[in-house]
C-alpha cells in the first residue's frame, strides 16, 4: 500500500509535471503565434510605406542579383521587377545602356569601396526623372557586401527645375537688356551697396562727373550732387535706406562747366542697397521762371487795364484779381489773397449791391457756374442798382478754369448820349453858322453843307442833295464868278484838304461883287472842310483900317518928336531952378534959416528927380524912335554895379535891408554907354529897395553863362503874379504892401527893357508871390 501510495505520489506528480509543460508548451505556442502575427502586421504596414513612400529601395546584391518593389518596377517602365541588374534594360523599356551602365559602375564602386553615390536616371518611355542616391547596405539587411539604392521620382520637381532654368535665362536676358538700357539711358543713374558705396554707375553718369570710366568714378567714390545743408548724397541715401521709402529732391550741380538743376530720387531696393537717377531739369525750370516772369508781367500788364479781370482756376477759386476789379467790387486785397471759390465771389458781389437785381438768385448762380463748361466765350451786360453798366464777358480757359472781364461801360454810355447830343447840337450849330461850310469825302463827292453854302453859292438844295462830285458843282459856280478861270483854285483847295491833307485858302471875286474868303482844312475822319466867309464888308473896313493906322502911325511920330523937343525945353528952366537953389544954399543970397535950408535941399531933390526922369523920357522916346545916342567905350561891369550900390547905400541902410553883391573883376568888360547901363542897374537895385519889405535881403550877383555876362538883381519882397509882372514892363512898380500903383518917379522897367536892348543885352524877370522877384540881364 505505501508502494502504491509512493506509485501514486510520483504518477501524480509526473502528471502534474506534464499537465505544467503541456500548459507552458501552450503558452509558448501562443506567444510566438502572436509575436509571428505581429511581425507580420509590421511587415505589412513597413511594405506598405515603402509601397507609399516617395523612395524606393532597390537591393543589389553581389552577384548582381537585384531585389525591390513592383512600384519601382512601374517607375522603370517594366511590368515586374527582374532578378538581376543587367535585366533592367528591356529593349524599349527600363533603362538604356548608357544609364544602365552609369547605375552599375556607381553600384560598384559602393560595394567595394562604400562610397555614396548620387546619380539621374531617366527611365525610357515614361517621361520620368529618378533620382538615385546609394550606399552600402547595413550586414543586417543583407550581408556579403549588398548596395542598398533608393530612388525618388523627380519628375515634378525636374518640371519644376527646367522652368526655374527658363526663368532664369529669361531673367538674365532681361537683366541683360535692362543692363543695356540703363548704360544707354541719357540720364545719370548709379547703385550703392548697403554700406552706400556706389557699386555700379552708367557712362551718362561718367560723363556728368567728368570720369574717364564707369570703373574709376566707383573706384574713387565720385559722386554727382554736392552735399546740400550739410548732407553728402551718401548720407541722404542712408537715410532713404533706412526708412526704405524713396526720396525726391531738387538740387544744382556743376555739368560740363554749368550749373543745372537736377532731380534726383533715390530708390531703396531692400538690404541690397538704394539706386538712383538724375533728371536734368534745367530747361525745364528755365521754361517755369520764364512762365513766372510772364505771368507776372501779364498780371502787371492787366493791373494798368481799365477793365476789372479776374482769373478762376480749375478748382474755380479765385487766383488773380487786378486792382481795377478790387475797386470796382470794392473788395480788399486781403480777402482776394485766400483764393475764395466762385460762389463766395458772386455772393460777396451780391451783399455789396454790385450784381444786377435778379428774381431767382440761386439759379442766376448756377447758370454762371455753367460758364466754367462752356465752349465758347459768354458775354452779358450788367446793369447795376447805383447806375454803373458793366460789360461782362466769360472766357473758359483750357485748363478748365475761366477768365471774367469786366468793363465799366458807364462813361462810354454817358459819352455816347452826350455825342448824340452834340451830333443834334453840332447840326444845329452848322446850319446856323454865319460862314458858308461844306464836307467833302475822298472821292470828292460832296457830304455835308449848310444853308449859308447854298445861299452864298446860289445852289438849290435839290442839287445838293444828290451829292454832286467836285467837278460837278464847280461847273455851276464857274458862271457867278467875275472871273469863271479862278473856279480851278477853289478845286486845288478842296483837293489840297481832301487828299494831300494839307490846308490852304484863297479869295475870290463874284460876279455880282462881293468878296469870299475860302480854306480847305483836312478832318480827322479823312474828308476835307471847305469854309467859306463873306469879306465885302470887312475888306471896306480894311481899307478904312488902313487908312486909320497910317494915321496913327503919323501920330506917334508926332508925338515922339514932340516929347522930344519938350524934354529939351523943361532942361533949361529945370537947370536953371536947380543952379539958383544951389546958390541960395550956397548962401550967396544970405544965410538961411533952417526951415529955407530944408526947403532949398526939397527943391534940389526935386531938381535931381525931375531931370532924371526928363533923361528917361528922353531916352525912351528917343530908343523908340531908333536914335538914342549910345558911347562906344569898354565898360568894367562889376566896378560899374559897385558904384550903383555904393551911391544907394544910405538908403538900403535907412530901408532897413542888407545887399549882397557878389562878382569880380575877372567878369570882364562891355562895350557900351556907362552912363545909361549905371542908369539901368540903378532902376532894378531901386525897385527891388521899393519892392522889399524892412529885413529883407538884396541879392546883386555878376557872372559868366555861355559866353555871355550875366548879372542878377534879385530880393526876398512881396513877388508878382505873371499878369502883375507884364503890367511892371509897361511902367508900374510894386508898392511896400504889394499894391500895384502908377510909377511916379520914372518910367521904370521898360526904360531898363529899352536901354539893354540898346546894348545887345536881353532882360528877363522871374517872380513868385510871397518869394520874391529877380531881374536877370544878359549882356554879350
């Protein structure tokens, strides 16, 4: 029984040992089940990568024999992938042999010496590009010295390089071209690097800078502009590569010897650098100061028209108004100066009553607006609450603005009413004239006439109303003359105003006896005035006339001589009262009380101022007649103007005047009569002491002008007006207060007159109310 039990124990436990093996065998079995199952699922999903991987491997072995994908088997062009290298040439698929070839040296070289390779491929047929990129394969995936190889398909990305190698050659031959247009560009143009050192340059730049190459301008670093308000041309593009935004400005240069003006822009072109050009712009500013200057002397010119301009810009502002506008307006040139649009224009016009009344303003408005739009130049006239007529014209402009004139047409209206009214008057005037006129035209035919010309001539009005030619009437007029041959020099008259615009007279006798003055005066118009006087009664009060002035001609000479004689006469009484009134103040008689003295001293001025105005009638008469003796002797002028002084130095003292007398002796000498040029001197030195009032002042001044002596007698008095001044000639003078009164004392000015007229000499005077009067006496 324990035999049993220990058979038991042990059957139990080798069944258990089994039961647990069998279990563990299961288990085992299981697991590798699952491991193979999950092997197979990897290498399921790593087949189908590959199988959807953008490359494919291709195993060589070292006997040639080839493993890889039937995917890459379709890139080649082949239905299956072969056994072996050699076999992916298949005639008209696969690879040609060439390509073949190139595959297998480059798998070669990889199995024996490891090199990587990368390689192209262009399988046949397919229109493909593969690109093979191979090495040593790792021992794991295959020993013995296997190539691994993988293939991409480049055929997108070839599509993509030939048209990245298309655009690449167009771009350089655009570059090329463009390269050619800028050296050819007549401009100056040039490029800066990024640390804005000039890199490239044109030959219009080398030139501008005056180099010898476009190598040595960069080489030496020439730039075109000069640095303005301290800025090189390398700075201010610094800047402008800096804000990368292109820059303009307008600076001067110096090319080919002379200043231009240059634009110059700088262009920024990322970090690569900034470019630039210069435009030359002389010609252009040139032709912009030139348009300043006119425009400016236009506006000049406009500013002296009579007629108000104002000028509207595109925009219809208000950009120039000359000053006949302004004060026609009455608008200030400060308001004008903010360019005001049209309508505040019109509405300013408007608050200061200058527009013609209107029932619909607004539409008034809009309808000038219109103007700006217009074609063709718009005129109206305005007539304005105060009674001014303007005369407005629109001219569009062709920069779309417009030009308004305004002319006040208020005078010329007046004006022509007016001449409507002279035109009555003046036909009125011409038919009641006392002399005979007639208008002929050019033609000769007759225009105009008056009822005297036809009663003078005896012409009916019928006649003339059919405006006969020269000829014609003349024919007529031929019979009532008394001697018909003269009707020639009444035609040469007519002719003489008419065509050769000359005027000239004549006279004529009439049959019936009565004398006619006629003249031919030409007319602004073209035609010719033929006026004709009747002068029987005048010429018979010509010849009384005549007769009356031989008479009187008689007369004065009668007069002369007897004037003459009687200042020969009153000499001998007068030398005699004057010698016995020296006696009696000599004492001969006996001595005389004081109030006898005083009495025989009137009585002797008296005899002075008498004789000297009986020399005066004397010479005066006796120069009238042309036979005033006159001494021929050489006279020393300025000692002669000293005594005249001198002699009257008492009574400018007494007067309370100062004399000034300025000359010398290097003025020369006269050939003449001392006594009488004393005599005349001494006349204008007392009527200036007359003339001027007490501290005044006596100019007496001697000189040469133009070879000729002359002297000056001028004061500080009272003055004369110019009527005043004749009447002095004619013997007056000039009281203290400025009164004219009849000279008393002597004949004056017109002795003076006559006496240096005698001597060749000319007096002439100059006066001024309030300043004074000079005598100036030329002598030769």
């Amino acid at each position: 029984m324990l035999l049993n039990h220990t058979v038991l124990v042990a059957i139990g436990l080798l069944l258990s040992a089994w039961t647990l093996a069998a279990a563990w065998a299961i288990i085992a079995a299981r697991a590798r089940l699952r491991r193979a199952e999950a092997a197979q699922r990897l290498a399921r999903r790593l087949s189908r990568m590959v199988e959807e991987s953008p490359a494919l491997p291709l195993l060589v072995r070292a006997d040639g024999r080839i493993e890889g994908p039937s995917r890459l088997a379709g890139w080649l062009g082949l239905d299956a992938m072969p056994q072996y290298l050699s076999e992916l040439d298949a005639e008209d698929r696969g690879l040609d042999e060439v390509q073949l070839s190139k595959l297998g040296d480059a798998v070669r070289r990889a199995q024996k010496t490891g090199a990587p390779f990368r390689i192209a491929l262009a399988p046949r047929g397919g229109g493909r590009s593969l690109g093979a990129a191979g090495h040593l394969a790792d021992p794991q995936i295959s020993p013995g010295g296997a190539a691994l190889v993988w293939f991409f398909d480049c055929s997108d990305s070839e599509v993509e390089l030939a048209k990245m190698r298309a655009e690449a050659l167009q771009a350089r031959a655009d570059f090329a071209g463009l390269s050619g247009l800028i050296e050819a560009a007549p401009l100056p143009m040039w490029f800066r690097d990024a640390a804005m050192r000039l890199r490239l340059v044109n030959s219009a730049y080398v030139k501008a800078v005056g180099a010898r190459s476009a190598d040595e301008a960069v080489a030496q670093g020439v730039e075109l502009v000069e640095p303005v308000e301290g800025l090189t041309a390398a700075q201010v593009a610094r800047q402008v590569h800096a804000r990368q935004q292109a820059a303009t400005r307008i600076v001067s240069a110096t090319i080919g010897g002379q200043r231009r003006s240059l634009r110059v822009s700088d262009l920024p072109l990322g970090d690569e650098g900034v470019a630039g050009y210069a435009v030359d712009i002389e010609e252009m500013e040139e032709l912009t100061r030139q348009f300043r200057r006119f425009r400016d002397a236009q506006r000049q010119m406009l500013d002296t028209l009579s007629a108000g301009i104002a000028q509207f810009d595109d925009k219809r502002n208000l950009v120039f108004a000359n000053q006949p506008f302004l004060r026609i307006f009455a608008m200030p040139q400060a308001w004008v100066v903010d360019t005001p649009p049209f309508d505040r224009v019109l509405d300013r016009m408007r608050d200061g009553g200058r527009l013609p009344e209107v029932r619909d303003f607004p539409e008034w408005r809009r309808e000038r607006q219109g103007w700006f739009l217009s074609s063709a130049p718009r005129e109206e006239p305005w007539h304005l609450s105060d009674g001014t007529h303007l005369r407005v014209v629109g001219q569009p402009m062709p920069d779309g603005g417009l030009l308004m004139i305004f002319e006040d047409r208020t005078e010329q209206l007046q004006l022509s009413a007016t001449r409507d009214t002279l035109l009555r008057t003046r036909t009125a005037t011409f038919d009641n004239l006392f002399e005979s006129l007639a208008v002929f035209g050019p033609d000769g035919k007759l225009q105009l006439w008056n009822r005297r010309f036809a009663a003078d001539w005896g012409l009916d009005e019928d006649f003339l109303a059919t405006h006969p030619r020269v000829d014609v009437m003349l024919q007529r007029l031929a019979g009532q003359l008394k001697r018909p041959a003269q009707v020639g020099v009444v035609a040469e008259v007519i002719q003489s105003a008419t065509l050769e615009r000359k005027q000239k007279g004549g006279r004529i006798a009439l049959a019936d006896g009565r004398h006619l003055e006629f003249a031919g005066v030409p007319l602004p118009d073209g035609n010719g005035l033929l006026t004709v006087l009747d002068i029987t009664d005048s010429q018979k009060a010509e010849a009384a006339l005549r007769e009356r002035n031989a008479a009187l001609i008689e007369a004065d000479a009668v007069k002369t001589r007897f004037i003459a004689n009687m200042s020969y006469e009153f000499r001998t009484p007068l030398t005699s009262i004057g010698g016995f009134a020296e006696l009696l103040a000599a004492g001969v008689a006996g001595e005389l009380t004081p109030q006898a003295r005083d009495y025989v001293a009137a009585i002797l001025t008296s005899v002075e101022r008498l004789g000297q105005q009986i020399e005066n009638v004397l010479d005066l008469s006796q120069s009238e007649a042309g036979t005033l003796p006159l001494a021929q002797e050489e006279v020393a002028l300025f000692p002669l103007l000293t005594e005249v002084v001198q002699e009257r130095a008492e009574r400018i003292e007494a007067a309370g005047l100062s004399l000034d007398l300025r000359g010398s002796d290097a003025v020369g000498a006269v050939t003449g009569d001392s006594r009488r040029l004393r005599r005349a001197f001494g006349e204008l030195v007392d009527n200036a002491i007359v003339a001027t009032a007490p501290g005044g002042r006596i100019l007496v001044e001697c000189g040469r002008r133009k070879g000729r002596i002359q002297v000056v007698v001028s004061d500080n008095g009272v003055g004369m007006e110019p009527s005043t001044l004749a009447r002095a000639l004619e013997g007056l003078k000039l009281s203290p207060d400025g009164r004219m009164v009849e000279r008393r004392t002597g004949l004056g000015l017109p002795l003076v007159r006559q006496l240096i007229e005698a001597h060749a000499g000319a007096l002439e005077l100059l006066s001024e109310p309030g300043q004074g009067t000079s005598a100036i006496v030329t002598l030769p």
